[in-house]
C-alpha cells in the first residue's frame, strides 16, 4: 500500500529546478543514503560495491546469505547513479556531479582522489585503458583521460541525438543506450573525436546496454531485451530478441545467458546460445524493479532500489533463487532532532537514527522498520512517534538508540502523513479521515480519545498552546482546540481555494507566537503566514513566494525554513511577519521534503539523497552610512598576507562581503594569503559581537 502514498506524493510535487546554487548557506555534513540504483563488484575479494542514494556502501558478501558492511565513508555530490570497479578504484557516475575516482584499496577506508564535473547528468560509466567513458544523459558521451586518476580531464565528446543513458565500451567502440533512438556506435581510437560510426533503433527506450563478443544487448523497457549484432559496427542490424517481459531495465551477459532484470517479473534467465532465437529458461522474484546488475561467478548482484542489494544464486540457471539481501535506506522524508540523534522517517526504511554528535561526519547507529511507509517523526521523551502512512502511528521505544524497537502502535484507518505530542496524546494528520487524536499516555497501549474530519485531505499540522492547527490539501487551516472528547473548529483561513481565481493548495504548518507559517503548493508556491492571535479569526498577512513548491516547514528565531522540493532548502526572515523575504538557500542534491533546525544547523530530508546538514550564516554583514563601524585602534585594516588578531577580540570570524564566514581567526598570526584580495569583515564572538572592515590586498 505504501507504494500508493509513494505514487501520490510524485504526482503533487513535480517541480523546476531553479538556477541559484546557494546563499549564505553551505554544507557541512550528510548522511547521504538511499534507494539504490547501481551496484559493482570485486570478485576476488568477495566486495560489493552499492549505490545507496548519495553515497556507497561498501559490503563484504563472502558469504552471500549474510552481507556486512564495511564501510559508507564514500560519499558523493549527488545521486550515485552508475559504477564501475577496475584496479582498487571505483569509477562514480555521480548525477549532477559528474564522474568521481575513489581508491578503495583499503575497502574500510576509501579515498576520493579525483572527479571531473561533466557538463550533463552523469547517467552510466565505462572504463577501458585510460579512458573513463560517461553516459552523460542530454550531453551524451563524455570521453574523460583518468591516466592520472587525481586529475581526471575532458578529452573528447559526442553528443548523441537521444538520451544517453548506459554505456559500454568494448575494443575502439563505445555503445550508448540513447533512450529513445537505440543503440548508439560510436568510434572512440581517437578519444579527442570521437564518431558515431552506426545506430541500431529499437522498439521502445534504451536503458542499458551489455557487449558480449559480437552481440550488443540491449535492454528496452517495454519492448525486452533486444540482440543486436555489432560484428560490423557501421552496420549493426537486430538479429534476435525477447519481449515477453513486463518492463526490462537491467541487463548483464556471462556465457550463454543473459540476465534481465523486469520490473513485473524479477530476475528473468534467457538462453541465448543462438542469439537468434533466445528463450527463457529461469526465473526468480526480486521485491523491487532493479536498474543495475552484475553477474560475477555463480551469482548475480541487483541494485534493487528501495530493497537493497538482491544476491541471486545463479549456478543453475533454471533454478535461479535469493541467496541473500542487504537492505539500503529508502527516501528520507520527515526528520527530528533530539540531542545527539537525528531521527529520519525513511518511507519503507522506517525510522533510522543517526548520529550527529560531530555534524560533519554524521553516521548511522540504529534503525528499526515499520510496517508501511515512514512519512513523519517527532521525538517524546523515550519515544520516537512515526507517521506510517497506510499503517498509521507507530510508536518506537529509543532508549538504546543503536537498537530502536516498537511497543505499541494505532490504526489511523487513513493515511498517517504527520504527528504532533502535546500533553500525552499523539495528533495525527490523517488524510481524508482528517485530525486523529490519541491518548499515548501507555506507549504500550495507545487509543483513541476524539477526532476531527476536515473537508478534504489533512496533510499537516502542529500543536501550540491550546489549539491544534491542522492544514488540509484542497481547504487551508483549520483551528480545533485541545478537547480530545469532542473536537471542534473555531477558526479557519481558506489557503487553498482551488474554486477561486488565484489557488493555492496547503501542505505543512509551523506555529510560533501568534502566526502560523503554512508551506502552499500551486500557482505561488512557497509561505503563507497567517495571524493567528484571535484563533477565531484567523487572517493572512504576509507570503513569500519561492520558485518550487514548499513541503516541510520549521520556525526558528526570526526565520522560517523551508523544505522546497527541487530547489532544495529556503530561508526566510520573517522578523516582520507582513514582508517576509528570502536571506538564504542551498540546492540540496536530492529533493528537500522535511526540515527542523537545532543547534545552529539545518536538517533536511532530501529524499532519494538521505539527511543533509546544512549551515545558514545568516544575512551578511550590512554597513550603514549613518553608523560608525568600530574598530580598535590598534588593529590594522589594510593588510597583506597576515591578519593579527589579539585575545581580546577572539574568539572571532572572518567574514566575506556576501556575510559568508570563510575562516575562524584565532588568537595571533592568521594566514590569509589563499583569500582573494578584498572587503572583509570580523565578526568578534564575545561580548557586543561587533564588526571591524579589513582590507586584503596583495
């Protein structure tokens, strides 16, 4: 059933990406895991290789039925779409960041030491000689020189008319599946110009691509696996193909069988001795479409997207069965923070918890699954309350964070989508069956005092003082108070409107003093506040707009922070509630849908890129020309390759023109000689926090 809230989710949230990058805001840490798209494999020393969302865990599978992990230190720039495994090094197509070189040598300890932004979505990645050769999406094939693998460059490229989407290389050709024309061929003796020398088109969208001596195979979505014989390559011609499949992604060759993975039908065996006629001769169930694999000795490895990595025993191939799974994090959604813990509701991962004593090196240490989809998460005392979807509130002991497990639970009947905890009940917003209030004063034994059913679909809510304030999709906010026998409405303020001429649609809410701060989806998405001083009249007094649409939403100080979708995290001062205007954004790499801030820094839970830690340094350091900036007088303001500070100005931070802080100073001699020449500022930490201009030249 959760693949339902899944479907429904995609279909609300479809956004543009917008072009700025970040504002006064960078990141400092991530734990980057998620549904798993690739997979590579060290057959010599039993290693597999997982892309899990932005980062790679790194598995010993000497014994197949009990895979471990040895390591998740491999962490990407975005999405790990494609590996490749050659040497001790593994090749990373890395989405938006391109291609990345890791040394894994030592598989507990690996190494980044070399990338390569290409100028497209980096979609697959082959390596033959010193060549590394990318799928690079609406770019085509990149031709990368990795003979120096910690300064990988540009050589050659050719950009192919479809889509590229898997490559191959074998002998002076590379083969490109081009989405929707086919089999690309392109001569690559001349990496600096490269050629297409042929193209094979197929019936439907060209997904992976696998060359086993004279034969490309290729997988074709609807249309199967399609053999294509390459023995003249400026003349490829079809000579075979299987198409009583659902839908084939993945496509591995060893010997006279192919493996295909079906996204309706799991790991199908197909005999292709005589490439001309290919049938199947086994099958085996896999949980979840699989967009990569690799057959190495008697076993198959899938990349199975929220299901992990599948290890199919494969030496019979009539009898091909699960010898073994190891279960990857799926989509981060909501997140809570609680002392030195994040907790993340991780759709059909459930409830993961992790460690953010040190923000910048964030690791797992605890999860627990739930038996639906994780959509919410808030933190109680002992208890972690997750948001299940389909299988409404789930209620998790946390006491040992390493070993999470649930006492008690209720059927919402609806779709858990959030929870708030005030004074020993739960709020669950609970789709179309509306506001479900829980008395939770036994974990054990949860149940229902009262609920709420609001016109349409309850998405959001939160609990502040004596109301309960509940967002519903089509109909905006609803005010009921905390009277659990029999909830009623005093106040509403119609958001949404989809009947009116300037619609909106609300998803999330956030209360902190007398406003409420709603995320809203449609025409202007972005935040509506909403005073809510008189619960009984409740009215809008300011909106700021944002290019996509907002999701999670979360108030602290005089800024509201907001998941935005495909536009990653946005924040706005909202000191005066009636002009509220962004200070700062960061371009999250996944798809930013939950958010809280603690501490000093942003949590935000970008989807199929896991937990980003984000820090805002606020709105810059303004100069205004009726006030004197002090400085002490013995501090020089012109200075060159050094900048002395003394003690009584530290602890303080160095700040460029834009507010960004660029280096902590510290007590005496502070190098600056890698800082461009300039403006800039010092922020002293102590005392008044007063601000001194510096000028760097060289």
């Amino acid at each position: 059933m959760g693949f339902r809230i899944l479907s429904a989710f995609l279909c609300l949230f479809c956004g543009l990406v917008w072009a700025q990058d970040s504002l006064n805001c960078r990141e400092v840490g991530a734990w980057p895991f998620g549904p798993s798209y690739a997979v590579a494999v060290d057959g010599t020393r039993n290693i597999a290789f997982l892309g899990s969302g932005g980062g790679v865990y790194i598995l010993d599978v000497s014994n197949p039925s009990n895979p471990v992990k040895i390591s998740e230190a491999v962490h990407t720039k975005d999405r790990v779409e494609g590996l490749f495994y050659q040497s001790n090094k593994l090749y990373i197509a890395a989405g938006e960041g391109g291609l990345e070189i890791w040394d894994v040598t030592d598989p507990s300890c690996p190494v980044k030491i070399g990338s390569w932004d290409t100028p497209g979505y980096a979609r697959g990645v082959a390596v033959s000689g010193n060549y590394a050769y990318i799928a690079d999406y609406l770019t085509g094939l990149r031709i990368i020189n990795i003979s120096n693998p910690q300064h990988p460059y540009e050589v050659g490229y050719y950009d192919t008319p479809g889509i590229a989407y898997g490559v191959a290389v074998s002998g002076n050709y590379a083969y490109v599946a081009d989405y929707f024309t086919g089999l690309g061929i392109i001569d690559v003796s001349n990496p600096e110009s490269p050629d297409v020398v042929g193209y094979c088109l197929a019936p439907d969208i060209a997904k992976d691509v696998v060359v086993s001596g004279d034969y490309a195979y290729v997988s074709a979505q609807y249309a199967g696996l399609r053999i294509i014989n390459i023995s003249n390559p400026r003349r490829p011609e079809e000579v075979g193909y299987y198409d009583s499949l659902g839908k084939a992604s993945g496509v591995a060759v060893c010997g006279n069988y192919a493996y295909v993975i079906d996204a309706w039908g799991g790991l199908c065996v197909i005999n292709v001795a005589d490439p001309k006629s290919p049938y199947k001769v086994g099958r085996c169930a896999i949980p979840h479409e699989a967009p990569s694999i690799l057959v190495s000795g008697d076993y198959a490895y899938v990349a199975a997207q929220s299901a992990g990595l599948g290890i199919i025993e494969i030496a019979n191939p009539q009898h091909p069965y699960v010898a073994g799974y190891y279960l990857t994090p799926d989509f981060a959604c909501e997140v809570a923070v609680s002392g030195n813990y994040a907790y993340v509701a991780d759709g059909f991962g459930g409830l993961r918890i992790i460690d953010i004593t040190n923000p910048q090196c964030p690791y797992e240490t605890g999860y627990c699954h739930t038996p639906d989809y994780a959509l919410d998460v808030v933190v109680s005392g002992d208890y972690a309350y997750v948001a299940d979807g389909f299988a409404g509130l789930r209620i998790i002991d946390i006491t040992d964070p390493q070993n999470p497990y649930e006492v008690g639970y209720f059927d919402t009947q609806g779709i858990a989508w959030e929870v708030a905890i005030s004074n020993n009940r739960a709020y669950v917003a609970d789709d179309f069956r509306g506001l479900r209030i829980i008395d939770i004063t036994d974990p054990q034994n949860p149940y229902e005092v009262g609920r709420y059913v609001t016109p349409n679909y309850a998405f959001g809510l939160a609990v502040s003082g004596n109301y309960a304030y509940v967002v519903d999709y089509y109909f905006g906010l609803f005010i009921v108070p905390q009277t659990p026998l029999s909830p009623y409405q005093v106040g509403s303020y119609d958001v949404a409107g989809i009947y009116k001429v300037a619609p909106g649609a609300a998803y999330r809410v956030a209360v902190s003093g007398n406003c409420a701060y709603i995320t809203d989806y449609y025409w202007k998405p972005g935040l509506r506040i909403i005073d809510v001083a008189d619960p009984l009249n409740p009215y809008e007094v300011g909106r700021c707009v944002i290019p996509d649409e907002g999701a999670g939403v979360a108030v602290s100080g005089n800024c509201a922070y907001i998941a935005g979708c495909d536009s990653g995290l946005y924040i706005i001062n909202v000191n005066n509630s009636e002009t509220p205007y962004e200070v700062g954004h960061y371009d999250t790499p996944g798809f930013a849908y939950g958010v809280a801030v603690s501490d000093g820094y942003v949590y935000v839970g970008d989807w199929d890129c896991g937990l980003r830690i984000i820090e805002f340094y606020g709105q810059g350091v303004e100069e205004k020309a009726d006030e004197e900036i002090k400085r002490d007088k013995m501090m020089p303001t012109i200075v060159c390759a050094v900048l002395k500070i003394d003690g009584k100005n530290c602890p303080a931070d160095l700040l460029d023109i834009s507010g960004r802080k660029v280096l902590r100073l510290k007590h005496g001699v502070n190098d600056v000689r890698s800082l461009a020449p300039g403006v800039y500022f010092i922020r002293n930490q102590a005392g008044d926090s007063k601000v001194t201009k510096v000028l760097i030249t060289r």
